[in-house]
C-alpha cells in the first residue's frame, strides 16, 4: 500500500487557557481531498496550524509522506514546509503589498533553490497554471481582485512543489461566481499534480463539491468521518445533521419569496 500524504493520530493542541484539539487523527492519499468541516471554534485552524507547525503540537504524530514533522527544528522545518503548503482566506493579507505579485511568487522560488535567473521564466509558468495573463507578474496586491489574488496566493503555494495544500477557508471571502471558479482550478491541479488537499471549510455545500472525504469536527474532537457521499447521503451524528440542514436547497429562497408575495 502506498504511503498517505498525511497521516494524522491523536494529534491535540493546547493554548493557554484552554485545549483546542483533543486527540483527532485522519488521513488523506495522495490525490483525494479530506474536508474538514464544522463550526467556528471548533477546532480546525488549530488542526490546520499544528500539522503545518505554525503552532507546537502539545501531543499526537504527524507524518506528511512518512515523515514525522511534530520533532522537526531549523532547517528540517524548513524542507518540510517545502512538502505542505497553506492557501489562506484573505490572499490580500498573505501576500507582501509592498512586492508585486511576481515577487511575492518569486520569494517562494528562492525558498524552493531555483536560480534566480530562472525566476521569470518560472513565475510566467506558474502564472500559466492559475489563469493569470504573465503581464500581471508586474502588479501589486491591491490592483487585482479578489479572486486574482488568491490565484496568485496558490501560484506561490505551488513554487516549491508541494505533496499537500492545506486550504483554510480559502473561498470563504469570495463571490459565488469567482468562488466556482477557485474550487474548479483546485481541482484541476490536483488531477495534474496528484496533490493532496485539506480542504477546511464551515461551508458544506463546498464540501460537497470539493472533498472526496470528510471529517465533522465539534468541540476540539471529530465526531464523524467516512466518504463524503456516504456522509452527505446518512449522517450518523446530530451535529453532521444540523450541519448539512442548514445547507440551502437550490431554488428554496425564491419559492419562499413568491409565497410571501402571494
């Protein structure tokens, strides 16, 4: 059997005051999803955080393609972060505004060992791959849109050629439109790339469309995991269950707007 991208067990976190994440495990192959899904509060930015060792985890294993990273300092954190990378909610917070978006990408490459008179050519690639124009290379932060941005926040995520992305809520501040847009690139780069994805969202409609698996997370512990069809189609928890009901149906608030007028 081949390795899992991630491999997770009894990972928990504690921050000062209070445990976060108490003994959560899961995996994801290479190639598939695992959304992550509930509540705020419930946990997982926490998970997200501590698998990218953001934060220290306070116990548990984490292995990323058979490496365990909970031990990793210095310049092994460094490769392994090389390995797993984050596409964030905001884009515009997590790229510098003081760089153009082709520098922003080109930081990552310095990162990843590629020869700086490589850099144009590859962040023109890169560009390429997220559907951006290459004369956009020369703008900064603020004179794209949203969408714009955050392509560019997954051009860089891609530089260093990663196994895994960890998306926190990264459609989440987007329009609907632009949004269907994202999750469809996603997607494609992952049937190209054979990447592995964890996909947090509180939204579960975009779970549907995204995850191949996913994972209900209520307070600090999953309560519910398997397929994401066998999940959508018969939650066994309560919490899965209100969480899915509360997932308009297509076409429900205009038939509730004819019946008010009527």
């Amino acid at each position: 059997m081949p390795e899992p991208a991630v491999d997770v067990r009894d990972l928990s976190v504690a921050y000062r005051k209070r445990t976060a994440v108490e003994a959560v495990s899961f995996t994801i192959e290479p190639g598939r999803t695992l959304g992550l899904a509930g509540e705020s509060g419930s946990g997982k930015s926490s998970v997200a955080r501590a698998i990218m060792r953001v934060v220290d985890p306070s116990g548990g294993s984490v292995r990323i393609g058979g490496q365990e990273v909970t031990r990793l300092k210095g310049t092994g954190l460094r490769r392994f972060r090389q390995h797993m990378q984050m596409v964030f909610q905001d884009p515009y917070d997590s790229l510098n505004p003081r760089l153009t978006v082709g520098e922003n990408v080109a930081e990552a490459l310095v990162a990843a060992g590629v020869p700086r008179p490589d850099h144009t050519i590859r962040v023109r690639e890169l560009f390429g791959r997220v559907g951006l124009p290459a004369a956009f290379t020369g703008r900064y932060p603020h004179q794209l849109s949203g969408g714009q941005r955050q392509r560019v926040s997954i051009a860089r995520a891609l530089a260093v050629g990663p196994q895994v992305l960890v998306c926190d809520e990264a459609v989440s501040a987007l329009d609907v439109s632009v949004r269907a847009q994202i999750l469809n690139l996603l997607k494609d780069l992952q049937e190209a790339d054979g990447l592995a994805y964890l996909f947090i969202s509180h939204d579960m409609s975009t779970l549907r469309f995204m995850a191949d698996d996913i994972a209900i997370m209520q307070g600090g512990r999953i309560v519910e995991t398997g397929p994401s069809a066998a999940v959508f189609a018969n939650p066994s928890h309560e919490y899965t269950r209100s969480l899915i009901a509360a997932v308009p149906e297509p076409g429900s608030g205009r038939r509730q707007r004819r019946d008010r007028t009527a």
